[in-house]
C-alpha cells in the first residue's frame, strides 16, 4: 500500500507546482522595508525555498533574477525530478528543509510547516533563524484556529472514510463521501454552510491538494499566538502577514484597542477570531533584526489604476489622490506591467498598498517589448509536468495551447506576450 506520510506520500500523489507572488523576494523586501527592516537588495540575494516541490514557484523566480542566487530543497526526490529545467543560478537538493545550512536573506517555506511532525516544525524554526541574514526575512505559511476547527470536522470524517486505503483509491472515496454529504445533510443551517465552503474549496482544487491537506497524517492547525510562541523560542519575531490586505490597518487597531489592548499579537489573534482564519502567511525576522524607519527613497509603483477626470480607478473604486501621488500613479500607469519609480514614499502610498490599490516595489522588473521569455518560461512551456508559469510579476499564468504556442516562437506572439508580462 502506497504510504500516506512523508517523501512517499508526495512520490505516490504529487502537488501541483505554481508560481506564489507573495513569496517572490520582492514583496518580502518591499513589506519588510515598510515595516522598518532595511531588508537586503533582491536583485543579488541569497534565496532559500523549503519544500519547493517540482520548482513551479522557485524556478521562475530564479528566472527573473538572474544575479541572485537559489537553493531549493525537498525531502521527496521525485518531486525535484519533475523539474523541466534548472538554471544556472539554481541548486536543488533532495534533503530536509530542517538541517540545510548555509546563509540566506529570504527564505520560503510555502505549505510546509503544518504539514510535518512536531519536532520537525520546531527544527523548522531553527533552520529558519539558523541561516537567516540579520536583516533577512522568512515567509511560513500555516494552518490556522478557529478557521480549521471547521475544516478539522470534515478532515475527519474522510480519513475516517479512507483510513487503510492506498492513496489513489483514498482521493475516489473521499470524493464519494463527499457527494453523499452534499445530498443528505440538511439544506441550511451552520453545517451546510461549513459543507458548502469545504466542497467549493475543493471544487477549485485538484486531487493533489485533497489528499495531502484532508487525507495525509499530518496537518497541525495552531492559533496565531502558538505559532509566534514557536518562532520566538527558534529566536524569530513576526513582523506581518505577507498579504497587506490581511494585516490590521491603524483604523482597525484603534477599534480593537477597548476590547484585547494594544498588543500585536492579541490583535491578530482576534482577527483571527473575527474572520475564522483557517491559514496564514507570516513574514518572519530575526528577533535582533535591527529595526528603524521605513525608507522614503528607493521605492517603484505598480498600479492599474487609470486617470478618470479627476480620479483615478481600477474596476468600480475611484480613488481621490494628492497631485504629487497622482503624477506618480500616472507613470506607472504609463509603463504598466512593468513599475515606476517615485519621488518619496508618504502615507498615501503606503495606505494605497495597504488597501491593494497599487504594489511598491523595491525595484522595477526591466519589461521590455523588444525583450525575451526566459529559458525556465519556454521550458515549462515545453512539458506537460507542470501547467503554470510565473511571469515577471510572479504571477501564476495558465499554460493553456496559446501561450504554450507563443513561449515556443515569441517572435510572432510579442503583444501578448509583453501584456502578460513575460518579455524582458
Ligand atoms: C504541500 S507541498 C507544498 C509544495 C510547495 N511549497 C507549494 O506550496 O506548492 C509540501 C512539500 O514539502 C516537502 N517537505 C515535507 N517535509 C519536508 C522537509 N522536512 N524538508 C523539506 N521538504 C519537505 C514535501 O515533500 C512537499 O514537496
């Protein structure tokens, strides 16, 4: 029976690959600058991706920053095998994510840290704090209470369901035990909705996903204060979430204040609590991380957002800024996808970034029209491995037959290509 735990339950049924934006080192050094970490220069770093799988999210990335340099490891052989090519500024290794050394100044552990026995998690951490630079930054992502205290029920009831089974026949009954709970449970109430969303999450899923998040052994969901108690003890601090939209604004702090006081962690964990967040992706530093103010120089804007009269908008928000933030807005607009570069950063930049409305950036991406898709994008377009590439941005793009047919012969497909921002 194929094991459902460790490197062979990723050898027996593997996971889908894509390419994450918010762990690229770009948006790790913007959010880490912002919060007043003097965040080390993307464009030379030292970056370390643990469980990095078949190489969807580092190998793009690694594709784009040519003089950086990548390490990725996995403890399932298989999975590192998948990958279509390898860059020369690219080391994979098949070991675990908890005794690699070395130094790095961003480090990436996307799907990982839940998803192992306790004394890995805590040798995790370590590793983590062990080869972070002093003004490095680490992305962990985890599952979260009360969120999974709901998805707990259904993780349950199908291992339950499949305990003993081998792991393709284990995804055929959940997926039947599944579709007898959408016909017998009751049509509404709290249990049909929890039902529904779980259903919904895994409609948009592959089978990958259900079985090493609901049917493998381990998948440990922590409150928010456990977690950054296990940091601190491994001597990292957190610093934020990675989505700026998931961090409380200065209004929502204020509210809070009355209710859990002013301490940082009481506030996320009753963020938690107010949103059921099942997941998190927190930005970790070291705890003697020097901290100082957030730099007005240095900065690039990426937006959408386009002049209208005497706003600007993207989709239905209209957005009323200052003249000096609206000149900025309207190069970048002017040289979107790619990012302009601004005078000084001010509030109003940062509250924009905070509330989605454009991305800083510590750097531009060198976009260009007349420009090339790297070697990782048209090797990815060559195999059928993985179906989904990472653009400039680090966006995940389908590779659907058209833009496989444009990364094969760029020369005939250059508007599509540069729109989705894959020349350069
Ligand atoms: C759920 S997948 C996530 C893959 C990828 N990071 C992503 O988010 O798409 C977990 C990966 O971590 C790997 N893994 C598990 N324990 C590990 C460890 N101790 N060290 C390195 N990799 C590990 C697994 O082999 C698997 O490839």
């Amino acid at each position: 029976m194929i094991e459902r735990r460790g490197a062979a339950a990723y050898e027996a049924v593997p996971y889908t690959s894509l390419p994450y934006p918010r762990t690229h080192p770009d948006h790790l050094c913007s959010m880490a600058r912002l919060a007043g970490i003097a965040a080390p220069a993307v464009e030379g770093a030292a970056v370390l991706e643990i469980g990095c799988g078949s190489g969807g999210n580092l190998l793009p990335m690694a594709a784009h920053l040519p003089h950086a340099r990548f390490v990725g490891v996995d403890l399932a052989a298989a999975e590192l095998a998948r990958a279509p090519f390898v860059p020369s500024n690219v080391e994979l290794r098949a070991t675990s994510g908890t005794t690699v050394e070395g130094r790095f100044d961003y480090v990436i552990a996307h799907g990982v840290w839940s998803w192992i026995p306790e004394d890995d998690r805590r040798a995790l951490l370590a590793a983590i704090r062990r080869v972070l630079t002093p003004t490095g930054v680490a992305f962990v992502s985890y599952n979260v209470l009360p969120g999974w205290h709901l998805r707990g029920a259904f993780r349950a009831m199908l291992r339950a369901h499949t305990a003993g089974r081998g792991a393709g026949e284990a995804v055929s009954a959940a997926k039947e035990l599944l579709a007898y709970l959408d016909r017998s449970a009751p049509r509404t109430g709290a249990y049909r909705a929890a039902l529904d969303e779980e259903r919904a999450r895994l409609a948009a899923a592959d089978d990958g996903y259900l079985f090493h998040e609901l049917l493998e052994e381990h998948n440990h969901p922590v409150s928010v204060e456990t977690f950054v108690a296990e940091a601190g003890a491994a001597g990292l601090s957190f610093l934020c979430e990675a989505d700026p939209l998931a961090n409380p604004t200065a209004g929502t702090r204020r509210a809070l204040l009355p209710l859990v006081g002013d301490d940082p962690i009481a506030v996320e964990r009753a963020l938690d609590w107010a949103r059921g967040r099942s997941f998190r992706c927190s930005l970790l530093v070291r705890e003697d991380a020097p901290r100082g103010p957030r730099p007005g120089e240095g900065w690039f804007v990426e937006t959408r957002l386009e002049r209208v009269g005497d706003s600007f908008r993207a989709d239905d928000v209209d957005v009323q800024v200052s003249p000096r933030v609206a000149a900025d807005l309207e190069r970048a607009t002017a040289v979107h996808p790619d990012a302009a570069p601004i005078g000084a950063l001010d509030d109003e930049h940062v509250a924009l970034h905070e509330a989605g409305l454009l991305v800083l950036r510590p750097r531009a991406l060198g976009l260009s029209a007349e420009g090339a898709p790297t070697a990782v994008a048209r090797a990815f377009a060559a195999t059928t491995e993985l179906a989904w590439v990472g653009n400039r941005r680090h966006e995940p793009i389908a590779l659907d037959p058209a833009l496989r047919a444009a990364l094969a012969a760029p020369e005939t497909a250059r508007p599509l290509l540069h729109a989705l921002a894959f020349l350069g």
